[in-house]
C-alpha cells in the first residue's frame, strides 16, 4: 500500500483543458479572434452599404410624400434589424472562409497539422463561436424583427389617416408630385381634419403660380386623395407680365400622392413566437421552420466553411471563393424555394425546410471525406491505373 502513494498522481492542467470542450485553448483563441475581427469588418461594410442604399429609397419617398419622417425612422430601425439576422449566417461563412485560407496560403495550417491539429480539433473554435452567433440569430428572426415587422404595421396604419400620410407637416414646407407642388401649412387642429395658413406654389405645362387659403382638409375622392384649399387666392404667371392675373376661387383640389404604408409581409410575419406556436397552422408551421432556417443555418455554413478553405500553400484563394459564392447562392436559392414548396403543400410537412441544411451538412462530410488522406490516396491509385 505504501508503494501506491509513493508516485502521486501529477494533474496536468493542459490535459483537462483539452477535455473539457467549452474551455478554448490558445488556438482556440486566436482563431475565434481572427473569424470574429473578419465578420465584423464584414458585416459593418455589407450593413452601410445595404442602409444607405435603403435610406436613399426611404428619403424619396419621404420627399414625394408617400411616407413620414416618424414613418421612415420605423421602416429604417425594420430594415436594419432584418439585415443583421440575416447577414450573420453568410458573414460567418465566408468570415471562415478568408481567415482559414489566409493560413493555408501563409502555410500556418501547416504548421498547425504538424503540431497535431486535425481536422476535428479545428472545428472546435467554430463550433464555440456559433453556438452565441446562432443564439443571438435565432432571437432576432424568431422574436425581434417580426415584433419590429409587427411595430412598423402599427405605426403604418395609425398614420394611415393621419395628416402626415399626405406629406403635409404643420409648420414646414412639403414637395410632392415631382416637385409641381411645393406646400406649407401653418397650423392643423388636434385631429389632423383641419388645416390652416396654407401657401401653395405650383408649376404646371411651364406655368408657375401661388395659391394662398385660410383653411384646407383632405377628402377622399374616386381618383384618390386630394388637399382642398378653401376660399382662397390664385396668383398664375410673372407679376409684371402681361399673362400675369389674380383670381378667387371657392375650391380647389390638388391631388395627393398615393401613401406607401405597407410593412411588406403577410399576416403571419408579424406574429409573436408565442403565437405561432398556439395557432399551429400549415402557415404558421412554415412560417417558423423559416425563422429557423437563419439560426440552423449558421451551423450548417460553418460546417462547409471548414473543409471548403482547404487549398494549397502556393495555391491561389479566387477558385474556393468562387465555389464558396455558388455555394451560398444555390443554399440560399433552396432556402426559398423550399419554403415556397411547403407553403403550395409541394413537400410534406414533415419535411419541410430541413432538408436544405441537411443537404449543406452531407456536402460538408462529403468534402472532409474527399479531403481526406484514404479518400486522396484511392483517387490517386485510380488516376494512375486509368492512365
């Protein structure tokens, strides 16, 4: 007995840390650091690019008086939320995609093969890295941009009869109508029904003119919507011209663009995760199996990512990116097509949108098993025997 305790057991810290999955080692680090820097510099150039091409559109139709300024904030914060669930799961994948294939080309996988990191072990960095990615995605599609979605439809149908909706705001001038009209009202009542001060300037068939009234109000007519200014002044041309006049009409009506205060979806895009899952329709299930398609597709990525960054070190980057491209537009592509088939009832329900990020792990196994030293060495011996 006393031989047992004469060689005491020796801890080895590096040993445990390597057991225990969720504690990242150096390489673990260093790799999470590298993905992680790469998907942010991605994700903040495709988010700017994609915002400011969305504001310009928003502020045209501000400027045409389709939608408010409160209206526009709303559809922005909408937007900006959408972008950043779905921009995670590709930002990601080619995030992988460029730091493992700066190592292969600068020949630190190399290196990190001869130290005995195989393919398994470099999985494990990005396997930690998505589990909070595909956490903070799942919460965005599954909760937060349909309660934005649902937000935006509020907002868009409180204002829907509101005075803004015209374009039209107390205190400050409006353009509309390809800037024929250029308006400023002085003052409305607490309802919004009636409008006072009003100036008009107007240009039409190369004429100018202004328009001046007490009061005014929005009435809908069979051809749309119109502003009615009332027992007012018209004043057409140059003053000191000869087609100069002065004239006083009872009413007229200048007719209002049409509003744009859709949210863009259907119903079931703005339910709360509660909801759809109470409701339990053939909608509502398609409806959540896309919400999860974003989440379940950070995995799925990733798993590709890993063997689609393997080149060699003199081997140029262009070919894996372009195949990487194709790879995520045929994913994406699927995505939509498979969930337009299990709307139409074209696949079973039970099928439904899984079979596309099952379809994206089989591809990742299938090249990890064509990369692989048995699976190169078979394919080598059969080129040689077809030679």
């Amino acid at each position: 007995m006393e031989g047992l305790f004469q060689h005491p057991v020796r801890y080895n810290p590096t040993f445990f840390q390597e057991a225990v999955f969720f504690l990242p080692t150096i390489i673990d680090r260093l790799l999470i650091r590298e993905v992680l820097v790469t998907l942010t510099a991605l994700l903040l150039v495709l988010l700017m690019l994609l915002m400011a091409n969305a504001l310009v559109q928003l502020l045209g139709e501000v400027a045409g008086g389709e939608i408010s300024l409160r209206l526009m904030g709303v559809y922005f914060g909408t937007k900006l939320v959408k972008l950043v669930g779905f921009l995670v799961p590709p930002a990601f994948f080619f995030s992988i995609l460029w730091v493992l294939g700066r190592m292969y080309r600068n020949s630190e996988m190399v290196a990190l093969q001869a130290a005995g990191v195989g393919l398994g072990r470099l999985y494990r960095p990005f396997v930690l890295l998505a589990l909070p990615l595909a956490l903070g995605v799942g919460a965005i599609t599954l909760h937060y941009y349909p309660a934005a979605k649902a937000h935006a439809a509020r907002v868009a149908e409180q204002e829907r009869a509101s005075l803004e909706i015209g374009g039209l705001r107390p205190g400050g001038f409006t353009e509309f109508d390809e800037g024929r009209y250029m308006v400023f009202v002085g003052s409305a009542d607490a309802k919004g029904e009636t409008l006072s001060d009003l100036f008009v300037r107007y240009r039409l068939e190369g004429r100018s003119g202004v328009l001046t009234a007490g009061r005014a109000g929005i009435e809908q007519g069979p051809d749309g919507r119109f502003l009615v200014l009332e027992n007012g002044w018209r004043y057409a041309g140059v003053p000191g011209t000869e087609g100069f006049s002065i004239g006083h009409y009872a009413r007229y009506g200048i007719r209002l663009p049409e509003p744009k205060v859709t949210a863009g979806g259907t119903d079931t895009d703005t339910l709360p995760l509660a909801a759809l899952l109470a409701l339990d329709t053939h909608k509502t299930r398609t409806e959540l199996q896309w919400r999860l398609a974003a989440p379940l597709s950070v995995f799925a990525l990733m798993l590709v990512s890993v063997p689609l960054a393997r080149s060699l070190p003199r081997q140029g980057v262009y070919g894996r990116l372009v195949l990487a491209v194709v790879f995520y537009a045929v994913y994406m592509n699927l995505l939509r097509l498979a969930q337009t088939w299990m709307k139409k009832g074209v696949t079973p329900e039970w099928l439904g949108l899984w079979w596309v990020p099952a379809l994206a792990v089989a591809t990742a196994a299938l090249l990890v098993w064509l990369d692989s030293l048995p699976t190169a060495t078979r394919l080598r011996r059969l080129r040689e025997r077809l030679r």
